[in-house]
C-alpha cells in the first residue's frame, strides 16, 4: 500500500512524516527507512530507523535512478517493513506529472514484496493526478 500525505509547502508534512515513522518503528515486524532530501531534521528521528539522506546520492537523479536504488535497497534488506518518503517532489526528478508512474513503481513494489510506503507531497490532494486508486491511501 502506497500512503500519502499531501498539502502546501509549510504545512507541517515533514513532522507527520517523523511522528509516523517514529510511531511505525515501535510495532514494526521489519526495519523502518526514512528517505529525505537532506540531513535536517533528522535528530528527532528514532535511532532504530534507517534514515537515508538523497543529498548522500546526488548522482540518482531520474525516477528511474530512484526506483532502481529502491529496488536495491529491497534486494539487499528483506527485512524493510516500511520506507518514508519525505518531499517526493524534491526527489530526483519527480513532478506532479510523472508521480502517477512513480507511484505506480511504488505500489508494484509493495505488493511484490510486502512493504509499505508512506510519501509525502508538497501540493494538494485534489492537484495530483491519478490519485484515485485502490492502492493508494491519502491520509492528510
């Protein structure tokens, strides 16, 4: 399952997106991953999770790229539970107009391999296309 969480830029997703995972990290059967465009905010993240920062891989540059890292990432941990995506606008080069195909990558990715994703949003759940989809959750 693919869950979002969506509004403006400044709206607080980021620290939803913390309390989450330092929520998941309690009850979860698997590891926990949190992707983030940078180091920030970082320290109050739960230190049983793996916090991974985009900035670390700047040559990952396309969706592709960022598939293929979570594909490795997966191949290489059969124990993640869940990943964060925190800003997945800021990632690679992912838009409003490619996110249906990323998202798409994420929810094949979840069912092959039973994880699930939590991504965050900057932009309102009414502006993103292709949203209306049985594999997908908006929570805000």
């Amino acid at each position: 399952m693919v869950h979002l969480i969506t509004g403006p830029k400044g709206s607080g997703k980021t620290q939803q997106m913390i309390e989450l995972a330092n929520e998941k990290v309690k009850t979860a059967e698997g590891n926990v991953v949190l992707i983030k465009k940078s180091h920030r905010d970082t320290l109050s993240v739960d230190f049983k999770i793996r916090a991974i920062c985009m900035a670390d891989y700047q040559d990952i540059t396309t969706l592709e790229e960022l598939v293929g890292f979570l594909y490795g990432m997966v191949a290489g941990n059969h124990d993640i539970d869940t990943i964060f995506i925190d800003g997945v606008l800021k990632q690679a080069d992912i838009t409003l107009d490619n996110l249906p195909d990323f998202m798409q990558q994420l929810a094949k990715i979840s069912k092959d391999n039973n994880i699930e994703f939590y991504i965050s949003v900057s932009a309102e759940k009414e502006k993103i296309p292709g949203i209306d989809n049985p594999d997908y959750h908006v929570l805000y």
